[in-house]
C-alpha cells in the first residue's frame, strides 16, 4: 500500500512498531534487541516505545503474542506459602492455556521454534531472562528443577491443547491440578518427593 | 522421472511403500489407515507391506522416523520392579532423545501437529493406540496419570533438544534421571507422591 502523507494515528504506530519488534527479534534474538534498536527500525523516537510497552520485556509479550506477561505473574504466582507454590503455579498455567486466543500464540511459537534454529533462540532467551531468571530471583531455587518444572507444564500444554489426547484434553483443570500440583512441588519446594 | 519399465528393485518398493504410507497417514489418520490401504496405494501386494514391516505399527514408525519403535520397547520397560519403573522410563528416554537422528524425526512431528489440526490428529491416534493402550494394558494404570507421565518426558524433550535451555540441554542424563524418575514413578507407580 503507498503511504499517505498524513501524520499515522496511535493504533498503526504501536502496529509498526509491533512488526519492527517482530523483525529484530527474529533477526537479533530477544537478548540481541534493544528498544533502540526497534524504535530505529520503525521510524519513531524510543520514548514512544517506552511509552507504548514500558519494557523490551512487554513489545516482546505484545509483538509474539506471549500467552502471558512474566512481569505480572511470576511475582503474583511466588508470593504465599510455599507448601502451595505447585498448585499456585499449575492453577495458572491450565487457565492461561484454557483460554484459545492465549493459546493461538503458545502455538505459533512452539511451531516455529521446531522449525527453525533462530526462532527457538528467541524463545529460549526470553524465557531464560523474563521467566527463568525472574522465578530464581525470587525463589532461589536451582535452575535445573525449574526447568523440569516448566518442561512438565509445557508437555501438559502439547499433549492437551496441541495433540488433544484423551482424557486429558477433557480433564478438568481440578483433576489436574491435584495430579500435578505434588511434581511442581517436587521441583520448586523442599525437593523431598 | 519417467519410470522405466523394469521391475523395481526392493529398496525402491520399500520406498514406494513409504511414500504411499505417509500420504495415507496424513489424509486419513493412523485409525483410518490399513495395510491394504497402503499396499493399495503403492500398487503393491499387501503380503509384499506384512513382509516388510510386519505391523501397521511399524509402517508408521518408519514412514513417520518415529523416534522409537513402542510395540518393542513397551514391554522392555514395564518389565521389572514396579518401584524402578519411573528411573527406567526416563533412562529410556533420556538415551533416544539424546540420539540426533532419533530427535529428527520427533521433530518433524511435533513441527507439523503444531501447525495443522490432521497431523496432530495422526499423532494423536498413534500415541493413543500404540503407546497408551500399550502401557495401559501391562499396568493397569489410569489414561490421565499415563499421559501426565508422557507431558513430563515430552516437555524435556522440547526444553531439552528444541529450546535448548541451560543448564538443562548440557546435564546429564544422570541429573535429570534422579530428578525425574520420581516424577514418572508418581504417576505411574502407587500415587503415593
């Protein structure tokens, strides 16, 4: 389409900048990126970047559709007993993927990261530095037992909303809770199964 | 490439027969698939598909470069003490993951049930009835605890060798063995957490 001369309204600013993310991340990886960098790439001034998203962490959620922001939840999800920091922790991750647009992104994501060596570099930088880096600051825990911790929610995801497996595409978020808050718990509490 | 007229040799049927199966596979399912269908389809005798490959199983297995062939590993895993069950599940698995040329084919499948409703379907349907049903028939378990034990090993395999996440893609597999065993020996085992 050819430009027009007038100046673009809100809406295709934060769009352009959305697509310039896209770009670089795809590009650069999430650690390579700067909101300079975006805000060059689109044509605009980094203040309004700043001003759209606040953080590279939040054009990141916004421009890949990240099923949910780690800057809200990790530290929501963290806070209260630990004894019951598993069911916390799967209680959210079996709403966040109930829901089909959420889940839309978790998709694409998964798809492209299975296809392409840059893509899955994204994806592990991001949820190394806004997810992984995040829980550890909070919690201390090891690395490792987080990791199998997040690979459990995110097989539960493949096998219940990707692949559709009965009974667990059915299953209701209650029943899963309770079967899989004692693993989180395992991994992410006192390590004694 | 034209094809000359003389009788193709038995690499060439084996592949012929292949090509014919994933294109089955991928239209109708792996329930809709059969033998004859296949032979049908490749222009061959169904004998010539038994001779082969035996089981509809096994076509499927090297059609699609399933990573692991479950009609024979199955019983080789459940056999045994009950207690061990999970450290031998994940050892299994942790081995062929840890195989490029496994990896490549899990892959390609996850890639492409990721990306549209019949390959999952497919994939769907072979889990259930070759691996699932498998499992189910030799312990007796409940479906949901089985494929929350399959969500866990399938979730390491995409942290593991997709994302790459550290430190889990370089530990080894006595790490996440000790780690995990327990986890599958949960679900599969007594319960008792």
């Amino acid at each position: 389409m050819a430009r027009t001369g007038r100046r673009p309204g809100p809406t295709e600013t934060r769009g352009e900048i959305l697509a310039a993310a896209r770009r670089l991340f795809g590009d650069l990886g999430y650690d390579g990126t700067t909101i300079r960098g975006i805000a060059r790439e689109a044509g605009v001034d980094p203040a309004l970047v700043h001003h759209f998203f606040g953080t590279k962490e939040r054009v990141f959620v916004a421009a890949m559709e990240f099923p949910f922001d780690p800057e809200d939840i990790v530290p929501e999800i963290i806070e209260g007993p630990r004894a019951e920091l598993g069911e916390r922790f799967v209680r959210f991750f079996v709403r966040v993927w109930g829901d089909p647009q959420s889940r839309s992104g978790f998709l694409a994501l998964v798809r492209s990261a299975s296809s392409n060596e840059r893509a899955a570099a994204m994806l592990r930088q991001f949820v190394t530095s806004a997810l992984l880096a995040r829980v550890a600051e909070h919690t201390g825990l090891p690395r490792l037992r987080m990791e199998l911790a997040a690979a459990q929610l995110m097989g539960i995801a493949l096998m219940r909303y990707i692949l559709k497996v009965e009974p667990l595409a059915s299953a209701d978020d209650d029943e899963v809770a309770a079967l899989v808050a004692p693993v989180i718990q395992h991994y992410l509490g006192t390590g004694e199964v």
